[in-house]
C-alpha cells in the first residue's frame, strides 16, 4: 500500500511520460522473457544491452507521432534510436527485437491496467485515511446531542457520533470494493493480434505480467476486455457517492437556519465578493459537483465494454478523458473530505437548541407507546398524541408561544400518564439506551 503523504501526485500517473516509462518497462521486460525462453535469436547479453540503453523523450516522440499518426511505432522508433545509438557500425542492432511478435493494444492494454493499478492504490490510501477520520470523530462526539432527521424533519434524538461513524461504515465497504476492484484490473495481455499467441510464447506474458504485478489476461481478444475498467470505474463512482453524501450533509448543517456544522474557515478567507459575512460551505459543493463527473464517467466506462467483434478503438478516445478525469476527481474529492472533516467545526449548543425547537414534539414516539402500555388502543393513543402534536405545531408554525407538548399532554384528560412517567419519556437520553451496541461495533472497523 502506497503511504498517503509520499506518494506521487495522481495526476502524474496519467502524463505521457508516466505511460512511456511503463511501455518502455513493458518492452524491456519482453526482450528479457525471449532472452530466458531462448526460442528466438536475443542473447541475454542483448536483453541486458537493451535494458541499459533503452530511453525516450516525450518530446522526440510526440514529433514523430505527428508524421506516423501512430502513438505506438512514434514511441517504438525513439526508443529503438537510444538502443542502437552506441551500438558498433556493422553491428546487428538489438532494437530489432524491442516489440518482436507484439500487437499495440499488448503493450497499452497492460500499461494502462499497471497505470489503473497505481492510481487505485493511491485512492484505496485516500479511502482509508478519511474513514479512519470518521471513525476517530465518531467516539470523539459519542456524546454530542443532536436532533436525527427523516425527510429534512425533526425525528428523535441521536448523536452527533452516530453520523460520523455511518460514514465509516460506508467508507470501509467503498474500501473493500476498491480492494476488489484494484484485483479486478490488475491483468495484462501481450497475446497478439487476437489473442492466439501466433507469434509471442505464452511465457513471455507470464514473464511480463508477474514482473508487473499483474495476472495475465486467461483469454484476450485484442483487448483486454472492458467489462474489468467499468467495474472500476463503477466502484469510483460508488465511492463518490460516499463523498457526495458526506458533503451534502456537511452543507445541510452548514446552513443559517440550522447552523450545528461548518466547513473549516481560514485566517483570511473570504466568503462573498459583496458580502462580508458570508462563510459559504464552497469546498462541499466542489465535492458534489465532482461527484457527478466520476457518476457520469461510469456510463463511460459501461458504453465502453461492448466493442466490434476482437477490438476497435472506439473505447480508446473516450479511456483517455474520463479515466484519468475521475481519478484526479476523486482524489481530489478525499483530500478536501480530510481537511473538512478532521477540522469540522460543531456547534453543539446550537445543536440543544434545534433539538428543543419544536417543543417536545420529537417524543412523540415514546408517548404513543407509553399510552398503549397502559391499556389502550393503539389508534386511540395515536389520537392523543396527533391532536397535541399538531396544536404545538400550530403554535409554532404561527410563531405564537404557547404551551408545549408536554404541557398540552399533561392538560389532556385522556392522556392519562403520570408526570413521573413524563419525566421518564421527555429525556433525550431515553431514545439512546441502546446507543453503546452501535459503538462497541464501530470499534471492530478496521481498514486493512
């Protein structure tokens, strides 16, 4: 696993030189398998010759690209100049054996699963890094009281705790997918034109893909075969549902009227160009906005697993904007999630205060079973409690002070429970005597 503060920056691995250097890696790893294998003319000399002296130059290669209109060959014809350069006159060039019995789509195919592979791992660090925040967060406001809401509506107490550690759960299962995923997409193929292996020996895949990390492709067509890319690409945007969801909640409580969450707000940042008070959740709605690019991606990747009969490139054009796009994306997204996150500002009082907003009325579900308890039926506590439930409503919706539910409750003759029993029932920490089961489990949450 690549450690989060020294690995390179993603965007890197998408660069033409990052691809090269693969292709050419890939390339020499190929002349060394022929070398082993000994069934064609390369000495294990010229392998060796080959890997000292093999090299490119982007910008050499991008000049010849632009008379062969072949990203491949314009690569192949630079790099075999470097072998060759200090190779005796009259001497048979070694370079004659760089791609020898290979296809194109053998060497992008698996350089671009190597390439997918390094950026997966860089997002499975991302993943675990956040939801090891959320995790810390969580037990860090076990405690904190706050109001849980159903259709944007005041439901029953929970804790602030409780959010955090969902999105731990939903981060670990993302990490789990990303595991699976990273496994799904780390194949390579070097099988020939269609996949018949007519001209390279079975081993020098083997050879290749092992040296790489990979596993071989059991059946390639041309192509590796895109249903692998748009499964991954499926679990990214799965992934960036998680964030999106995290940062839509972030900038729900961010809101004026609610006000129990903010975004970190920097020494010197400003929030509007006219108006000075402003302290915007900006960096959250970047992260929803990305989100619908990695979303939009997928179906990318899905239009591209169906390709005509062994291989066309139509998948070609689409891979090289929208792999790299959600990539670069996602990451992004998580490092703005871990900044936000671990410096979140609560406001826990102002959390009491939405919890006592609607005047007792979140209680309703205790009173409703506190009164079939004592013999009625339901339907008819029911009607006790909706009629004194909507009165308080009333009152609150009209902005007049009035009594509050359990005022109205304790006023109703057909209410018939004690004011013990109502002293009992209006404790918020009634509703959480159940709330250690959920943290004894979030303490088994493990990233690994």
């Amino acid at each position: 696993m690549i450690d989060r503060y020294t690995r390179p920056e993603i965007g890197h691995i998408f660069t033409l030189e990052n691809k090269y250097a693969i292709w050419q890696e890939i390339e020499v790893l190929a002349c060394e398998a022929q070398a082993e294998l000994g069934k064609i003319g390369i000495t294990k000399e010229e392998a060796q010759w080959i890997r000292n002296h093999a090299a490119f130059k982007k910008e050499e290669v991008d000049a010849i690209e632009a008379v062969t209109n072949h990203d491949v060959i314009a690569f192949l014809t630079n790099m075999g100049s470097y072998i060759d350069a200090d190779v005796p006159e009259g001497d048979p060039k070694p370079s004659r054996w760089v791609h020898f019995g290979m296809t194109s789509t053998d060497l992008g195919d698996t350089a671009l699963c190597y390439q997918l592979k390094q950026a997966t791992e860089i997002i499975l660090a991302d993943c675990k890094q956040l939801g090891e925040i959320c995790k810390r967060r969580a037990f860090e406001e076990r405690k904190t009281l706050c109001v849980g809401r159903t259709h944007g509506i005041h439901a029953e107490p929970m804790t602030f705790g409780m959010k955090f550690g969902s999105w731990a759960w939903e981060l670990k299962r993302d990490y789990d997918r990303l595991k699976d995923a990273l496994d799904n997409i780390s194949y390579g193929a070097i099988s020939g034109a269609v996949g018949t292996y007519s001209s390279i020996d079975p081993f020098i895949e083997e050879y290749v893909c092992e040296h790489l990390g990979l596993k071989h492709d059991p059946l390639s067509t041309q192509v590796i075969s895109r249903d692998h890319h748009a499964y991954l690409a499926s679990v990214l945007a799965t992934t960036a549902c998680t964030c999106e969801r995290i940062a839509t909640e972030i900038r729900s409580l961010q809101k004026t009227d609610t006000l129990e969450a903010e975004e970190p707000f920097r020494k010197g940042q400003k929030g509007s160009s006219a108006m000075p008070h402003k302290r915007n959740p900006i960096t959250m709605e970047k992260v929803c906005g990305l989100a619908r690019i990695c979303k939009a991606n997928a179906q990318v990747a899905y239009d591209n697993v169906a390709l005509w009969h062994e291989r066309d490139i139509s998948h070609s054009s689409t891979e090289r904007i929208a792999l790299p796009d959600t990539f670069i994306g996602l990451d992004h997204m998580f490092q703005c999630l871990i900044r936000v996150v671990d410096g979140l500002v609560l406001y826990p009082e102002q959390m009491k205060a939405n919890l006592n907003k609607t005047r007792g009325m979140l209680f309703s579900s205790k009173v409703l079973l506190a009164l079939v308890e004592t013999g009625i039926t339901r339907e008819d506590a029911y009607k006790i409690v909706q009629s004194n439930a909507m009165a308080t409503w009333h009152d609150i919706q009209q902005c007049v002070s009035g009594p509050t539910f359990r005022e109205r409750l304790e006023a109703d003759p057909a209410c018939t429970l004690t004011s013990e029993e109502l002293d009992r029932i209006f404790d918020p920490w009634s509703f959480l005597t159940r709330i250690d089961v959920v943290f004894d489990r979030l303490e088994t949450l493990q990233f690994d």
